[in-house]
C-alpha cells in the first residue's frame, strides 16, 4: 500500500481539490482534508465514508481522516465591549503565580487600608473555587437582588462580592471554565457596586484562561503581584507578571508577603522563606517593590475571627506594613 494507492481509493470521492495531506507507514493511513470552518460539520458525513472506504483496501491496518481549517483573514474588529463596571473609578487585581502565598491576605488589608484612607472601595472576591473572603471578613449573609442587581454586602468600610455568599461553606464546586466565567461575569456586571473610587480583584492564583479573561473583562488599571521570598514563588510571581504584560496591565508592583518572623517571646528574628527576594525580584524586572509583610500570628488569628488585623490590630507593626503598600497603591493610581 503506497501514497499513490491512497490517491487513486480517494479519487471517486472527488476531493482531490482539498487534499491536503497523505501518509502511508506500515498499513496506517492519515489523511487530512482542507475545509473551511463552515463546512465543518456538513462535510462529517463524507469524512466517515472516506475513512471506512480507506479501511476496507487491502493491506490497510487502520485509517484515519482529519478536516483542517487554515488561518482565514481576521474578521473586522468587534465593536467595545460593555463597560461592566460603569462607576468605578480605578480596579486593582491582586495576583500570585501560585497559591499557598497568602494573596487574599493581601488583598483583604490592601482593601481595608484603602478604605481607612478614605476611598470608596469595593472589593471582589474572583478565585471561586476557594473563596475565603466570607471567613476573613466576617461575612455570613447572603446579598439581596433589587432590580435584577446583586446589592453587593458592606463590611468593614468595603463592598464586597463572592461566591462563598452564594453557596455552602462546605460544598466543592465542581464547574468547567464557561461556567466560571459566567459566575464571574455577574459578580462584576450583575452587581450594584455604584460609586467607587477603586475597587480590589483578589484574582485566583495561576496564569490560564480564567485570570487571562478576567485581566481582560475586568480592565484592571494596574496589578499588585503578591509572593513569598523563596525562589520557587518568585519563579511563579514572575509568570504572573509576564501574563499581565501580554495582557496590557500595568504591574504597580511586588509584595513580599511572609517576609520574615519574629518570636513573640523573645522577638529573635527568622528568614523562614529566605528574605529579600521579591525586592530583588522587583529590581530584576524593573517594576515597584511595595513592601514587606512579616509572618505574624496575629494575621492569622484575625482572618480566622473575621476581621482582618488593619482593622483588629490598628497601632501593630503588620498594620503599618499594610497601610504602607496601601499608599503606594494609592499614589500609583493618582500619579
């Protein structure tokens, strides 16, 4: 069996014309046809009568026929997309490459400290298959719909949305991209966030297509990247730098979260993930190092009580941390 004994079993199928490949090796048999992406599902038929046809010659162990699409000119650019968030002024996406760094953490007191500063804020809880906001602020309600509008929850000085208002604490979501998206989509267009001045995206961890899409759908005026000083989490913060560059979201900088550990008791201080690599990280790629913020016992403790250690622990040094980041969050913006 030879490329020319294929040819002449494929000639009463007249498709000769859209031959776009043939390879014969050892009884297999591949064929590829060129279709456009139209006649995709009209030419199945057709494609199933070739390949049992190719099957049935002699000496042919396996046949296999495949429809491709070449590139086509692109199609005239799409009109704007709706604006979803119409009344906020500027929104912060707070990432990690990875999770396990302590980004919602960051998220929540970054939020806070921006509303203690005087902003409106809003923030928006999107990594919905771990949503942790509810639990760190305290939150156990679910939110009112007025005019076919989620009236996002207040606490805090914030706006908040998330899916964990909406579902069991205890249940797993088990849902496929479309489904996440579309979740996503109505906490951002389907929601009464009103006037805000900034609103803050704890964004899921990872570089896929959700956080690509939700960088996209969003418009995110700028990304804060949150990392742990070890070389493996600044490996990932740097994946997740790189995803809003291609995207066109301007970095406004890298926070060192888990910087360093100071005993209570005796206030010694330990680098337990290594110190200092997110500055250096920062400087490397030419973006703003924000701040460190220290592994403090208190930080845990208040997000568990539901209230995040800004507004627990005002006067702490962790505080001050946070509030530090959150200045120049804020300058970035109005700068």
């Amino acid at each position: 069996m030879t490329e020319d004994d294929i040819r002449a079993a494929l000639a009463p199928f007249n498709v000769a014309h859209r031959l776009d490949g043939v390879h014969v090796q050892g009884g297999m048999v591949q064929v590829s046809l060129a279709v456009s992406r139209q006649e995709a599902a009209s030419m199945e038929p057709l494609r199933r009568d070739i390949e049992a046809a190719l099957r049935a010659l002699p000496g042919v162990k396996s046949a296999t026929v495949v429809l491709t699409a070449h590139a086509q000119a692109a199609p005239p650019a799409p009109p704007p997309a709706e604006n979803l968030l119409p009344g906020v002024r500027h929104v912060i996406a707070v990432a990690s490459g990875k999770g396990g760094v302590g980004k919602s953490t960051v998220a929540v007191n970054l939020a806070v400290a921006l509303a203690q500063s005087g902003l409106k804020t809003g923030l928006l809880d999107a990594d919905i298959y771990g949503p942790s906001l509810p639990k760190m602020l305290g939150i156990t309600t679910k939110p009112e719909v007025r005019g076919g509008k989620m009236i996002p929850l207040e606490a805090w000085g914030l706006k908040v949305m998330s899916i964990g208002f909406l579902v069991p604490e205890e249940k797993a979501l088990i849902w496929r991209g479309p489904m996440v998206m579309g979740a996503l989509n109505q906490m951002l267009g389907q929601a009464d966030w009103g006037e805000l001045d900034v609103l803050v995206v704890d964004m899921p961890p990872g570089t896929g297509d959700a956080q690509i899409t939700l960088a996209q759908k969003a418009k995110p005026h700028g990304a804060v990247i949150v990392s742990t000083p070890q070389d493996i989490a600044l490996l990932d913060a740097r994946r997740g730098v790189q995803m809003f560059s291609q995207v066109g979201v301007p970095v406004l900088g890298i926070v060192e979260n888990m910087s360093y550990f100071c005993c209570p008791n005796c206030g010694h201080r330990t680098d337990i993930f290594g110190h200092g690599g997110a500055r250096a990280e920062a400087e490397r790629i030419g973006v703003p190092f924000l701040g460190e913020i220290p592994l403090q016992l208190a930080i845990r403790e208040a997000g568990d009580a539901g209230t995040p250690v800004v507004a627990a622990q005002p006067e702490s040094e962790v505080a001050a941390a946070f509030r530090a980041v959150a200045a120049q969050v804020r300058a970035a913006l109005v700068g």
